[in-house]
C-alpha cells in the first residue's frame, strides 16, 4: 500500500510516497527516488511514529543533497584569499557534529563543517568558515582572534542567526553548541 505525502503533513519541502510493507517488522528506510522521498516502513507502524521517521530521515538525506551541491574547498580558499587567512590543508563536511557548528585542528590544517550548516544562509556558513580558518593563525578565542573573524562583515549577524537556531528558534539543530570548543587537539 503505497500513501501519498499528502495524506500526512511531514514538514518537508519533497513529495513523500511511503510504502508500507507486511514483511518489513521493524526498520523505516528512506532514498530519494525521482526527485520524491521514498519511504519503506513496516505496515504495523502507527501514523505520529511514521511522521517521525519520515521527517528524520527525509531532513538528513535533503541535507546531503544540498550539502553536496557546495564545494567547501573552493568556498574556503576564497574566504582565505578574501580576508587574508591562509588554507586549511583539508576541508569536509561532517555528518556527527551535532553540538559544533564548526571545527579545526591547528595541528594538522583541517576543518570539519557540520552538515547541517548547508541548509542555512550562505553568509552564516561562510561566517563559520572564516572562524574555522582564523584558528589556523591563533588557536584560542582571544583577543587576536577575534580581530581575525571581524574581517568578516556579516559575523554578527550569522552569530546572531546561530544563536537563535540553537535556542530552538526556527531550525533544527539539535542541542546547544558549546561556541568555546571548537578546536580539536591534534590526537582526536
């Protein structure tokens, strides 16, 4: 039995066609399929559970695809050139930040931008990159470092926009960053 997206309000901008399934007992899957969100649950699954499931798997595999549309390297190497930063050695997107926005190892030049920065405003990621690359110079929150970020002329503003989403203010990270820790130690 196949439910069009319609039939119940899943709070994304896809179609959503879910196939309930007798032989599937317990898992939900989900692939995009033709530009719609394909959803496989088993035919027990009541409707406010099905509901959650779809909206998870749907928000992550729409992050991936908007994710993948940006390249981080050459988005970093003009903000770098930009405000006078120097390039990190590696860039990526990571799926597991969940509590930073952003993180860098001095140590080894690397950054990891967690996902979920894809879905909102070019100016607020690239506020993020700009302090991840300011750590390449100068490693702690300090007064140095600070003058390094203000190069950016948006940094309030995307600070602001952070601030509220993860106070629970129109987003959906999860948790409160802990602004003061994203540096990593170079053994992580």
């Amino acid at each position: 039995m196949a439910l069009e997206g319609e039939a119940l309000d899943f709070g994304l901008d896809i179609p959503v066609n879910v196939i309930r399934s007798a032989r599937r007992k317990k898992t939900v899957g989900a692939r995009i399929v033709e530009g719609a969100l394909e959803v496989r649950a088993p035919a027990a699954i009541d409707d406010d559970e099905l509901t959650t499931h779809v909206h998870e798997l749907g928000t992550k595999l729409l992050r991936r695809r908007s994710a993948s549309r940006i390249d981080l390297s050459k988005r970093a190497a003009t903000l770098a050139r930009r405000y006078d930063l120097p390039k990190p050695t590696s860039i990526e997107w990571s799926r597991r930040q969940n509590r930073r926005w952003g993180s860098c190892t001095p140590a080894r030049g690397t950054i990891r931008i967690s996902e979920r920065l894809s879905e909102y405003p070019d100016w607020v990621l690239d506020y993020v990159l700009v302090h991840e690359l300011a750590h390449l110079v100068e490693i702690g929150h300090t007064p140095e470092f600070h003058d390094l970020v203000a190069r950016f002329p948006h940094g309030e503003r995307a600070e602001g926009f952070l601030t509220a989403v993860s106070l629970g203010h129109g987003g959906r990270f999860s948790g409160r960053p802990d602004t003061n820790s994203c540096i990593e130690d170079a053994d992580d």
